[in-house]
C-alpha cells in the first residue's frame, strides 16, 4: 500500500485547497451554511441524548415497580419518558429542515460554481482552448467541479454531525472503562485506511482515463449532433463510431469494476477486523453484568451505546472517506479557477481612438503558436491606412487568421509590435480592443436566436432605437432575407428551439455580417465575408459595402481576387510574410504572385483578364489563388 504523502508542500496545498473550499462556500451561500452547520451539531447530540435518556426510563421505571400506583410513581417515569418523546420529536422535525436548508445551501453553491466556471472559460487564454490539456482540465472541472463541492458540503456535514455523535456517546461509553472508547477507534482504523486508500486509487484512475473519456464523449457526440449527421450517412460511420465508443466504454468499466471489486474486498477485511473488536467488547459487558456490577439500565444503554457508535463509525469513516475523495477531484476545479490568462490589461490602459486617424500597422510581427515551433507570422510588417479599405490573398496556411487573432489580441506577438493610430495594441485595455472592433470570422457563430438578436449581438451597447439596426442589415444584405422570414426580424433561426426556421449557407452568412456591420466600431474585419456567396451576390454585397464602410477602416481577407480587387490596397501573403503589395492593376501590373494567379482564375472562368476586374458576374467562385 502507497503511504501517504505528507511532504510540506502537499500538506499545504491541501490546506489551501481547504481554505479555498471554505471561501467558496461562504461567498456562494454564508447564512445557509451558517444555519445547516448549527442545524448538524443539534442533530449531532440527540443520540447521545437519547442513550442518557434511555437509561433514565429503565432506571425510573425499575424503581417504580417496587413504589406501587402513586402520583410520585407517575411523575417518576413520566418526567423522562416525556423528554424521551420531545428528543424523538425534535430528531424528526429537524430531519426536515435541515433537508431543506440543505437543498437551498446546495442551489446557491451549484449555480456559484457553474458561474465560475463559466466566467473563467469564457476569460482564459485563447491558448487554452487549443491544448488537449486544457480540454482535459476542462472536462474534469465540469463534469466533477459542481457536483463534488456539493457531495464534500453532504458528506462533510455527515461527518460533523456523526463526530458529534461519536464524541458524545463516546463520553457515555468511558463511564464503563475508557478502553472501550479506544476499542472502537482501533477497531476503525483499517476501514479508514481501505476507504482512504483505495478513493485515492479511484481518483488516480479517473483522472488518467480523462482523455479516453473525452474521446468516448466525442465519438457520442458526432453520432447525435446535426452537424455531422450527414457525414455519418453519406460515409456510413456510424459502425466504425459506435465500434470505438464501445471499446472505449468496455476498457473504462472494466478497470472502474476492477477498482470497485478490490475495494469491497478491502472493506470487507477491514470489517472482520472490527467484528471481531465489537465481539469482545459486548462478551465484556454481558460478564459483567452477570456479575452484578451493572444495572438492567446500563446493560441496556451500553448495548444502545456501542451498537449506535458502530453505526455511526461506519457513517464517519464513509463520510471522512467520501470528504477525502471529493477534496480530490475539487483539485481539479480549483486548478480551473487558478488559471491565469497571459494576455491581460495593461496598468494604465489608453483610451482606443473612436476613430482612427492613422491607422493600423503591424511592425515585424514573429509569431508562432503555443506548442509549435513553427513561425505562422515570421517579419511581419503591413500598414492599414486610416479609412482605408485593405485586401488580404493568399494560400490556405499563409496566416492570414492569424493576423486576425492578433489584431483582436488573442495572442500577443513573440516578436515586434501591433499599433493602432501609433500606440501599441497591448497599451488599450482588452475590453476596449475588442468593443471597437468588429470582426466577422470565417466559421461565424449560427445563434439559434431571432434575426434580430443575431444582428444585435453584435453590440449590446446600441441603443435599441436608433436606425443602425436596419442599416447594418441592408449593409450586410440581408433585407430581403430578413423581410421575407415568417415573422420579419422576429423570426427565430435554426432548428434547435420551437418555431424555429433553418437559413442556407450564404444566409447565415449575411446575418453573422450584418452583425459586425452593426458594431459602431472604426476598425471592421472581415474573413471570407463572400465565400458563400454566388458571383452575382458578391457583386451587389461589394457595392454595398463600399458604402457601409463609409469612413471606417476595413480589412478583408479573402480567397476571391473579385472581392479583393476592390480594395484600395491588396497585400499578398505567403509563408507568414507579405510578399507583394499595391492596388489590383500596379499588382497585375507587377507580374508576380498576384498576377499569376489571377491569370489562372479569369482563365479558368473563361474570361481574359485586363485588370479593369469588371467581370465577377460572369465567373463562378474561383478556387484559391494557387488553386
Ligand atoms: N491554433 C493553432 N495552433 C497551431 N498552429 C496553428 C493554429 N492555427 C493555425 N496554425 C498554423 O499556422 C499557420 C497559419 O494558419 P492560418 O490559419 O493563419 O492560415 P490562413 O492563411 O488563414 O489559411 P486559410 O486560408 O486556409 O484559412 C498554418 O500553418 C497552421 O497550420
């Protein structure tokens, strides 16, 4: 068996993590724990009190067989079978409130701990999100974080109020020699060393089977989520994922049942033991009182005494057992809560310009990601005039997301710096960054929200009155979308909620832009904001957006040279670098990169192209520059 490890730093991190634990359970629910707790220690003495009690009947009623029927023969017996019944009384209705103190203390810390956790995920690092690590940890706090802070407040209320018992009837039972009370405790202390050791065991297990969980979990999920449903038809998955969920499944519960088996044999060994401690303790007594040196009373509360403290020994140990576990797995919550994110506010932050008045420019940006040795930007540098609209082309993994994630301050730069009308992004306040920003990402989110919460999402600080809505949604066109749903804007979207009503690709992907559009933000990124759409929507949105733009400053990454040639400035990447830079015709012009491949998509669409770029209505999408 593995000792315990009592080095200093464990003992102390056990004790922050008890201290941790107090502090959650004061701030989430104070005068319920406060009235649970109080509840517990009455509770805790009513055994012993009844123990006492009994021996008064048996005494008193003992007695009154030899006074015959008098008032004072009543009054004898009556005065403790009377307590008796008040104690009796007392245990049934605090059996109730402290029940429903309890279900109220175990509302206020359940949803205390979701919000935290909740707040947390929705604050760490972009980082996290992309280490199975984190997703790990993340399970682990989910899964087992609400409800093991809500089984260790059961099981450590169990074990105050068994110890209150124990004590008491403890200082019943040193009445009749104080090595009965040390009896019963030496009698426990293999069935505490079995519940400890082997929770230790089940916690050490568990926590290595996380990522065989999650994987499980995760073939769970793409065989009864809508996403991939299609895939798992068209290409018959569902054999190969129910096949590897099962063997996943089957490894888990046999080591879990390995686990459970060996600790019922632990158990029962331990419980021989104690046996055969309770054997002679009750052969002591009963000789005793053969020998006339005890009352039929205290043959009687000794039995109610001893049998009672084994009862709730076995409680006790159960419950310290269960408290230890769960301490355990609240590691992992704790570890969750403690995470520091890297990319934070500065000390004094800046205001960010409402408008900007020089622009954005990246200055020899070296980045690569956390656990990577690659460079995904290497020497970065590109400017974004102030009012200006700016076309990002490139191959697929040139970076250009990348600089994205930079510019919204998901990632700091390893090297070099992000400005905005001349100050460094880190200089603003993360808050601030984001709130001028408005970004329409590649993959946008599909809230299964009205059209009009998709859209207003976008700014909860629009004041709901003012016409941007409708702008932003004529900006994005989506009007005649929008107008020609079941209920207008009111309509809810997707499929998830009742009513609901399910948009096409290109659809959702006018209203996910109608909600950056509807940001009041001077900087406006836009990724792939045209790939789902057809030649001749592409078209009509560009128009459009020239005006939405208006004064703002605009950033459009794209694999579409159609969208890109409009730009006042087009920037070529490769390699995590920008290779060529200037208007469509200089970059035609340049005959390079940029002019390559837009000579192989005007001619792959059939057209010849001159540079002028008038022809998107004619082509179909174009694949990727380097397509
Ligand atoms: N989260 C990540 N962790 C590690 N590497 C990443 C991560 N995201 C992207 N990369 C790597 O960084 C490089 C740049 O990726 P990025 O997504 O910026 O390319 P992109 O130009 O946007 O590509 P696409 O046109 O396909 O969207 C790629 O080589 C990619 O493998």
């Amino acid at each position: 068996m593995r000792k315990p490890d009592l080095s200093r730093e464990n003992v102390r991190a056990w004790a922050v993590r008890a201290r941790a634990t107090v502090d959650l359970l004061w701030s989430a629910a104070p005068l319920w724990t406060v009235l649970w707790l109080a509840l517990l220690a009455v509770q805790g003495v009513l055994p012993a009190a009844l123990v006492a009690l009994t021996k008064w009947v048996i005494d008193a009623m003992n007695m009154a067989v030899g006074m015959g029927r008098s008032w004072d023969t009543v009054e004898v017996v009556a005065v403790p079978t009377l307590l008796m019944g008040g104690v009796f009384l007392l245990q049934r209705v605090l059996g109730g409130v402290i029940q429903w103190v309890s279900v109220a203390q175990s509302e206020y810390v359940e949803d205390y701990v979701t919000n935290l956790v909740q707040q947390k995920a929705s604050t760490v690092d972009f980082e996290f999100y992309e280490a199975p690590e984190y997703h790990d940890l993340m399970e682990q706090a989910q899964s087992q974080g609400t409800t093991r802070v809500l089984q260790l407040i059961q099981n450590g209320g169990s074990l105050l109020q068994t110890s209150v018992t124990l004590f008491s009837i403890g200082v019943i039972l040193i009445g009749y020699g104080l090595w009965i009370p040390l009896a019963l405790i030496v009698s426990a202390v293999p069935v505490l060393a079995v519940v400890l050791y082997y929770n230790r065991q089940q916690h050490t297990w568990w926590t290595g089977a996380t990522p065989r969980r999650r994987r499980a979990q995760y073939y769970g999920i793409l065989l009864t989520t809508m996403q991939s449903a299609a895939e798992v038809r068209m290409n018959r998955l569902d054999g190969p994922l129910i096949r590897g969920y099962r063997a996943l499944r089957e490894r888990l519960r046999s080591e879990r049942l390995v686990l459970v088996r060996n600790q019922a044999l632990g158990r029962f060994g331990a419980a021989v033991v104690s046996l055969l401690v309770t054997g002679v303790v009750m052969g002591w007594v009963v000789w005793q009182a053969f020998a006339g040196d005890a009352t039929l009373g205290d043959l009687a509360a000794f039995y109610q005494a001893f049998t009672q403290a084994q009862t709730v020994t076995g409680t006790a140990l159960t419950s310290a057992g269960a408290v230890y576990a769960n301490s355990l797995f609240l590691r992992h919550l704790f570890d969750f809560l403690d995470l520091e994110p890297r990319v934070v506010d500065p000390p004094g932050p800046k205001p960010f310009p409402a408008q900007l008045t020089e622009g954005v420019r990246f200055e020899d940006v070296t980045f690569s990601y956390p656990g990577t040795t690659r460079n995904a930007l290497e020497g970065f540098s590109l400017e974004i005039p102030a009012g200006k609209t700016v076309a990002i082309v490139g191959e697929n993994g040139a970076g250009k997301s990348t600089f994205i994630k930079l510019l919204c301050r998901f990632y700091d730069p390893d090297q070099g710096r992000v400005t905005v009308d001349g100050t460094d992004l880190r200089e603003f306040a993360l808050a601030d960054v984001r709130r001028r920003t408005a970004v329409l990402f590649q993959f946008p989110m599909r809230y299964q929200m009205t059209a009009e919460q998709n859209v207003r999402l976008g700014d909860p600080d629009v004041d709901p009155e003012s016409p941007r809505f409708r702008e932003a949604v004529v900006g994005a066109g989506a009007d005649a979308l929008v107008d020609r749903l079941p209920k207008g804007e009111e309509t809810l979207l997707g499929r998830w909620f009742e009513g609901g009503v399910e948009l096409s690709g290109g659809e959702w992907q006018r209203v996910a832009l109608a909600r950056a559009f509807y940001r009041e933000s001077p900087l406006v990124i836009l990724d792939e904001p045209t790939s789902f759409m057809d030649s001749w929507a592409e078209n009509e949105w560009l128009d459009r957006f020239d005006h939405v733009a208006g004064d703002r400053t605009a950033l459009i990454i794209t694999h579409r040279f159609t969208t890109a040639m409009r730009a006042d400035i087009i920037h070529v990447m490769n390699g995590g670098q920008i290779v060529e830079s200037g208007t469509h015709d200089e970059l035609v012009e340049q005959r390079g990169r940029y002019a390559e491949s837009w000579a192989t998509q005007t001619r792959q669409a059939g057209f010849e192209g001159r540079g002028d770029g008038a022809p998107a209505r004619e082509l179909a999408p174009p694949p990727g520059p380097n397509a």
